[in-house]
C-alpha cells in the first residue's frame, strides 16, 4: 500500500467562486451516536444511525471579503473544498461540501508575517464527502439522511415515521 500525499487544497464558496487555497482543513470526525445500555451481561452499546457533531476547522494565510457574505447565510453557508493527492504514481481527488454557520477568528496580527485566519464551522447542517467522484458519506440532517458508504442509515427510521 502506498503512502498517500496532499497536493493541493482548494476553497470554493457557495456562489463566490474560489476563495483560496487553505493552508490546512480539519475533517469532521465521524462518531456514531449510541445509546449504552445495561444487560445481565454487562454494558452494551447500540449504534442509532446517526453521527455526533460534525465540525471543521480551515486556516488560511489571506482571506477575501466574499466569506462576509457567506458568513450571513448564517446555517445555509456553504464551503466546498477539493484536494488532491498523490498515491504512488497516481493523482485522486477528494470533495467536501461542508453547509453550516460559519465562525471566523483572526490570529494575532504581528508585523512581517503572514495574516492568519480560521473559518469553523459546527455542527454541519450538510455534510458530503467524495473520493474520486463517488460519494462515500451524504448527511443532511434536515431530511434525515445518514448516507455511509452506499448504506442509509436512517431510511428505515424515515420511512416508518414519514409514512
């Protein structure tokens, strides 16, 4: 198995255009939720089909006005960020779309240097994730969607309420 290598990271916002190449991006966790309960055996705990908090965090060394705008969509901002990376020889891509209130924080601003900025976002509303085009993850909490590798988690629970 080879080593796999990040080329490049690009930030895309929801109708802006580019918005510039970050400089690092904090995936969201993927933590299922479960419910522990107690047995005569013991402790055991049950998946409930769906995921805790989804949060990321993206740094940037500049960052243009258009995220103003972006930021006032309040739980409807969208990011899209598309890396690619190299394993062995060959170049993938991934995808995120990430929609969710946006936080902004500067760092301390020091003369010489480079301005540091941070965009996170918690608790996505909307998340994706693609790997070289094929959606491997879709959760969209509004229509209760838990897509994880080709598998809704929640239809069933869906279904039978939504009738």
């Amino acid at each position: 198995m080879n080593r796999e290598v990040v080329v490049g990271l690009n930030v895309f916002v929801d109708g802006m255009g580019h918005l510039g190449v970050a400089e690092s991006f904090k995936v969201p966790a993927i933590k299922q939720k479960r419910l522990t309960s107690t047995t005569a055996a013991g402790e055991r705990s049950i998946s409930l089909g769906a995921v805790e908090s989804l949060d990321t965090e993206i740094t940037f060394k500049a960052l243009p006005q258009s995220i103003y705008e972006e930021i006032a969509k309040q739980d409807d901002a969208e990011l899209i960020l598309k890396q690619s990376y190299k394993n062995g020889t060959d170049v993938k891509s991934m995808e995120w779309v990430c929609q969710g209130g946006i936080d902004l924080e500067y760092d301390e601003f020091k003369e010489g240097e480079y301005l540091g900025v941070k965009i996170s976002q918690k608790g996505l509303k909307v998340y994706t994730h693609e790997i070289n085009g094929k959606v491997v993850l879709n959760i969209d909490h509004e229509n209760m969607i838990c897509l994880i590798g080709g598998k809704d988690l929640l239809e069933d629970v869906r279904n039978k309420i939504i009738g």
